[in-house]
C-alpha cells in the first residue's frame, strides 16, 4: 500500500522538476539572447526569475510542512531536506543566468567579439550537466550524479581556455576591445558558476543515497562526499 | 525548565558561530595576502578550507539528526533548517575565500597595479555583513538582518566603481595590464559574491523570524522576503 507521505514526496520530485525546467530555459535563452544579441529576450530572462523566486519559496515552505506533518525518519527526512538543498540550488542557478542576461544587454549594442570563443560550447556542458544534476535526484541515481562530477573539469578546462583567449589574445593586444572581452569573461565565469551549483546537487545525491545505504549496510560505506 | 531540545539547539548556535568566525578569518587573511602579497598566508586559506568543509558536513548532519531526533514543530523546525541553510552559506563563502587566494597567487610575483583600486574598501564591507548577518541569525534580529539587506546597494556600487576603474583606467588605456587587471575584477566580484550570500543569510532569518511571528499575529505579516 502506499503511504501517503509517498504520494506527497512524489509531488515534491515534480515540483523540483518544474524548477529544473524553467532553470534550464532560463540558461538556454540567456546564451541564445547573447549569440543572437537579442535584448527581448535577454529581458524576458529577468522578467521571468521572479516566477522562479516564487517557485522556489513555496518548495521550501512545502517541505518544513511535510517535515512538521509526517515526522519523516531516516530516508524520507534525508529525501526531503536534499530537495531543500536542490531547490535552492536551482533558484541560484536561475539567478545566474539572469547575470548572463543582464551582460548581454550590456554588449548588445556593441560590436561582437567575432566568435563569441568557446562560450556556447560552456554553455551547452552546463546545461547538460542541469539536467543530469535533477535526473539523478530524482531517479537517485549515483553513477549519473558522478557523471556530473566528473563533467566539471571539461567546464573548468573550458572556462580557463576562454578566459586565456579573451585576455591575451583580445584585451592584451587590442586594449579597446577590454570593456566587451570583460563582459564575455565574465559571462564564461557565470556559466562555469552554473557547473559548479550542479556539482553541489551531485555531491547532496551522492550523500543522500549513501547514508541510507550505509545506514542498512555500514560495510557499503564508499568516501562519502 | 530548559527544555534538552533548547540546550541542542544552543550548540546548533554555537557551531554556526564557529564556522562563522573560521570564515570571517578566511575572508580576511585572504585579503591581507593580497594586499601584502603574501603567498604563505594565500596557500593557508586554500589548506584551511577542508576543516570548514569538514565542519559544515558535521553541522549538517547534526541538523538531521535534531530533526529525527525531537520530530520538533513549527519554531524550532524553522531555526534548525535556516541553520542548515546558513551552514552552508558560510561554507560557500569560504569557499570564495578560496578563490581570492588563488587569484592573489596568480599576481603575487608581478608587479602591484598600484592602489588595489577599492578592493580594501569592499573587504572591510564584505566582513562587515558576515559579521552581522551571523549576528542577526543567533540574535534572532530581523533590524540587523535589514542592515544587512541595506548594506548591499553599497558594496554593489563599489564592485561596479572598481570594474569601471580597472577597464577603462588600465584595461582600455594600457593593454599590459590586462592580465593583472582581469584578477583584480575577479577578486572585487567575489568579495562582492560574499556580500550576497550574507543577504541570503538575512534574508533566511527575516523568514525565519516573520513566519513565527505571522503564525501567532497574522496581521503582522511584512512584505515576507
């Protein structure tokens, strides 16, 4: 028979998964708004996070209730206070992508630096690694939150090739590209900030999946996070 | 009678302000290296910085543990989630000490862009609201958490009076600085970074206090967060 707290923490998976999907569209069109150098859209970005504000408060609210109502144990108060965790992580990673938006208007008018460098291809990693980072909470599935883990050092790898290039081969060379190259760094940083939030997530999976395996299984205790 | 609960939930105080103080003391030495360029004290906070994650961990964990333990409501539910949340504020901004500390090693052998601009000045700040936002959570004081929140426009302004310095002062006029002056703004949008997560501290204690208030008085209700 299924308790009902089951049926209630399955609301909770849905709502992080709503969360996760405007946080994954709000990343996706902050980068479109850069390449297209589209200030619509870059606008429509920051409109849109106060509905994740919003969102990410009721979470909240919801579980301390589910914690006060069903006095959860063991694993369901461990599921329950990761989805916390999660939830804000989502709202913050939101947050950075309004900071993309909010460069982009910044250099929308300018010029572009011509091939944006490796600014999509971060893009495309962090929006990846958003995606496993909710797959594995929801399914808790620990080989794909360490997928995640290991997926940082290609955003790392690229953040740093970026930020190489902007600096020595633009700003270095050609001083008066340094007012747009920085913004670029800095939106190259943002996306790596992204990275590193998923990689939070990962490591709470990591953590909750663990201590509830090592809490019936001591002997199955890896070197935890 | 003190309740047992009250005597874990002072502990629950006191680790906050311990991991609160092994911050501010990271925040600070990090800035003390840059300013003096001293590699040793940068290496320190970067080696540092694994007992704060340790003891973040430990605080987390004894958070659950309260929770299966007391199954406690309402006020004392809310304190020990917005303790799990500040927990992991300050071990975030820790780990932008961290940051800082690499930076001033990447410049510590070149020669000093000459004034540091305001970075000295937005530390002092940044220090400031961690000191008070700690303060407004084991205090309960919503007047100092809006201090906090107040405090915020100032070191945004100084973030973005150091940027426009170090573009349009070195960057743009002398492209050699470029490298040097990129580190710089790195480290005035951490410091800055840090700033933030101090209002999402004060923020978490507004909530925390309001909602207990709103539960007995609902006509009091602010604005909420």
């Amino acid at each position: 028979m299924e308790r009902h707290v089951d049926q209630e923490l399955g609301e909770l998976n849905k709502d992080i998964l709503k969360i996760g999907a405007l946080t994954e569209e709000a990343i996706y069109k902050s980068v479109e708004a850069l390449k297209n150098r589209d200030k619509e859209m870059a606008k429509n970005v920051i409109d849109n996070d106060t509905n994740i504000d919003k969102l990410e408060l009721d979470v909240d609210e919801k579980c301390i209730d589910l914690i006060a109502r069903y006095q959860p144990m063991a694993k369901d108060l461990r599921l329950i206070t990761t989805g916390m965790k999660i939830n804000s992580e989502l709202e913050r990673i939101a947050d950075i992508a309004v900071d993309i938006a909010q460069r982009t208007l910044e250099i929308a008018d300018k010029p572009l630096l011509k091939p944006l460098v490796d600014i999509p291809k971060l893009a495309t990693v962090a929006q990846n690694m958003v995606k496993m980072a909710i797959d594995a909470f929801v399914k808790g599935d620990i080989v794909l939150a360490k997928k995640v883990l290991s997926s940082d050092s290609e955003a790392d790898q690229l953040r740093n090739e970026i930020q190489r290039e902007l600096v020595e081969d633009y700003m270095a060379k050609d001083s008066s590209t340094a007012p747009r190259a920085v913004q670029l760094l800095l939106i190259a940083r943002f996306l790596e900030r992204i990275c590193d939030h998923t990689t939070n997530i990962a490591e709470d999976v990591i953590y909750m999946v663990q201590a509830e395996v090592v809490r019936h299984h001591p002997e199955k205790l890896k070197n935890g996070r």
